[in-house]
C-alpha cells in the first residue's frame, strides 16, 4: 500500500512516496510558482504510481481552511503569495485522484510526524514549532490537532522585545517588534546581523538573544498548554548549540514556578529531522485512508 506525502511550502513542494511505516520510497521536489504549474508537476509525479497510491497527506502553507463544512475547504486563502490566493488544493488534487486527500498545515504535518514516529511518539500532548523562514507552531492532543475556528498562529505570539535588542523594529510587517517570527525566525536574523543564521558563528553573543526569545516561546506554551513535550524544528534549530542555551533561558524565566519534565525531554529538536513533514504526511494520508471505510 502506497501513500503520498506532499509539503506544500513558500519557497518549494516537496513530494514523497512512501508506506504506512513512513518508510519513503522516493522523494522529489519543485519550485513553488504558480499553482498551473508546481500543482501540474506535482499530479505528474503521483500519476507514475495511481495503480498504488491509496491516499495523498497534504501539509501547506497558508493560512487555509480546514473546516470541512465549509464551502472553500480545502483552499489555502488569504496568503501574501497572490498567486496561490484562495487556490482549491484539495480539490485540484482530488480531480486527478479519487482517493482520499489528508488537509493540514505545514507544521501540523511536522508535528504529526514527531507524533507518531518521533519525539512525541506515545505521548498524549505534543506541541510542535518550526524556526524558518517564519515561525509556525502545531499543538496535537490524543492525536487531534487543536484547532477552533482555524488552525493556530503560535508564530506570532507576542515576546517581549530583549533588552540588548531594543532598536530593532522586527521583520514582522503585521506585529512590528513583539512578534516572535518578526523577531526570530530566519529573516528577522538576517535583517538584524546583515547575514544569514547559518553565517553567524556560535559565539556571537546573538545567539543568546536568539534563544531567549525562543525560551520565551516555551515559557509561553508551558503555560498555556502544559504539553508532554515541545519540540523546536526548521532551519534555525539546525544550531545545535540553541538547545542548551534555550534550557538556560526557560529555566531562568519560569523561576520554578513550574515543575515540567526533565528539559532534556521536554525542549528537544525533532527526531525525525528534516524529515518529520514527509513522514506527517505519509502518516496523516494513512489515517484518511482509514476512516474511509
Ligand atoms: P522553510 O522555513 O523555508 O521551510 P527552513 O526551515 O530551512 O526552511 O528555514 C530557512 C531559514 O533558516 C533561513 O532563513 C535560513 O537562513 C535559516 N537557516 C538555515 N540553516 C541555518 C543554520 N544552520 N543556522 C541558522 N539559520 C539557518
Ligand atoms: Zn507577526
């Protein structure tokens, strides 16, 4: 049985055959442009294997509706990237293959991953962040994702600005200096150091701020949610050195008034690495074949 994974994301899609084990058999990837295109690449490489596939799992960037009720489910709706505006994902994938089509964002997929095969494997509460290009964060309980009227925004939880960071405005174009993605996500680095995170050697003292606005992020999910386990992914985490100092930071700022897991345990980098979205994937697109039986 063949499942399909696909990360729809800003800059690439990524596309992946694999099984339920979230074994991956093949993986290809595509420049994000216009959905005539990227979407044409991408229903190419599934047609090779229409004989097998059972159901294709889907993690986008959005915001999107993934409210199955309502009339533009399925539809990534109100992004910046104007050609990808109130586009019908689901549905262009669904014209092609009469299967079963698994619908989430990038992140819940990556959290799902964690989840399943990964650092949150057995756990009940697992509270996913991916440091990037933005800020994106996916909480799962009991194996639902939490959501209301949509899907969370955790990315841009309000942070309080760090004190040696105080003249710089943000790369947030929404939430100026208070928002996390506008403060730490891969773009807000640059803007501030003038190169790039993976530029920045490991003892600029920047990487303190950089981790206590990421112990600020978990502070915050603490005590909002109490998870089993917060795992910090994506492009910024790949500083190994980040964990130890995020640890520090979130010790120092919660000042015992919580007693959470071991840090060890309970502030980790993924299991799965880069590959928790595509096994998220390849895992959610079992489950929608499942329920529909
Ligand atoms: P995306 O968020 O687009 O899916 P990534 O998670 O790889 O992709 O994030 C890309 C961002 O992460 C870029 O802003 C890049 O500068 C930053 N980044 C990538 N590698 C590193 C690294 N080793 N150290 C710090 N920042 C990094
Ligand atoms: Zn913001």
């Amino acid at each position: 049985m063949l499942f399909g994974s696909i990360e729809a994301g800003g800059t690439k899609f990524v596309c992946a055959i694999g099984n339920e084990k979230g074994e991956i058999k093949e993986r290809v990837s595509f420049p994000t442009t216009v959905p005539e295109e990227t979407m044409k690449a991408v229903i190419e490489f599934f047609e090779t294997y229409k004989k097998d596939l059972k159901a294709l799992g889907v993690g986008s960037f959005g915001p999107i509706d993934i409210h199955p009720a309502s009339e533009t489910y399925g539809y990534i709706t109100s992004t910046p990237k104007l050609a990808w505006q109130n586009f019908d994902f689901v549905g262009t994938l669904k014209k092609s293959f009469d299967i079963p089509v698994a619908w989430t964002t990038d992140v819940n997929a990556a959290a799902y991953g964690e989840y399943v095969f990964g650092n949150g494997k057995g756990l009940s509460s697992v509270v996913y962040f991916t440091v990037g290009t933005g800020v994106g964060g996916g909480a799962l309980q009991e194996g639902r994702f939490v959501e209301g009227f949509s899907h969370p925004e955790m990315g841009h939880m309000l942070v309080v600005p760090h004190p040696d960071d105080k003249d710089f405005e943000g790369a947030c174009p929404f939430h100026g200096n208070h928002c996390l993605e506008g403060m730490a996500a891969g773009p807000a680095i640059e803007k501030r150091n003038g190169r790039k995170g993976q530029d920045i050697p490991i003892d600029d003292p920047f990487w303190q701020i950089e981790a206590e606005y990421i112990a600020q992020c978990a502070y915050n999910t603490t005590l909002m949610m109490s998870p089993d386990v917060i795992i910090f992914g994506g492009g910024v985490m790949k500083q190994r050195h980040m964990v130890e100092k995020v640890h520090r930071a979130f010790t120092k700022m919660m000042n015992s008034y919580v007693k959470t897991p071991d840090l060890d345990q309970y502030i980790v980098t993924p299991a799965l690495e880069d590959n928790a979205g595509t096994m998220g994937c390849l895992a959610l697109a079992k489950e929608a074949e499942l329920h529909s039986h």
